[in-house]
C-alpha cells in the first residue's frame, strides 16, 4: 500500500472521527489521607478526580499521573501498570491501594 496514495483529508476526518475506538487510559495516584493512596486508570487527571470522589464521597488531597512503564511488587510477582492495565475491561478503574510506611 503506498501512503502517498491515501486521501490525506479523508485519514484526518477519520483520526477525529476516532472510528477505531482508540482512547488515552492512564495511571493515577490519588491521596486519600497522610499514608493512605489510590491508584486509579482514567483518561484524564480530572476524569481520575472526579471517579475518586463519587466513588469515596470526598475530594483526593491530590492526583499526580505515573508511568505505565512503572513497575510495582504484586504478591510474588513484579507488574507494570501497562500489564495490569490489561485486566480491566472498562474504565475508569481501581487498580489498587498504597499505604505508605
């Protein structure tokens, strides 16, 4: 298939029209208290945000976005959020929970 080929305005049309369905998930850390954090897949900071709080009923103490790439100890094994990703069908989604110290 040559691209040169393509109709170029029809290709934009369709990107904007997202006709594949493609959509941005990514992985949010949301504080819940001094020790206590969520981990959260959403599309956006804010989708992440506004999940948390119908969710729990209360407002995060923040949010911050981590790399899929990021890898964290999950009973024996080791994961990436990218994998983890991978057992979820629908989003936005708790991944898991963090207690600090």
């Amino acid at each position: 298939m040559d691209l040169n080929e393509a109709d170029h305005q029809k290709v934009t049309e369709m990107i904007g029209n997202n006709v594949l369905g493609f959509h941005k998930v990514g992985i949010y850390s949301l504080k819940m208290d001094q020790k206590a954090f969520v981990f959260i897949y959403a599309g956006s900071q804010a989708e992440a945000s506004q999940f948390y709080a119908k969710y729990f009923h209360k407002t995060p103490l923040n949010c911050h976005e981590y790399p899929l790439e990021f890898e964290l100890a999950r009973g024996n094994e080791v994961i990436s959020f990218r994998d983890m990703k991978k057992e979820f069908e629908s989003f936005p989604a708790i991944a898991g929970y963090f207690m600090r110290g």
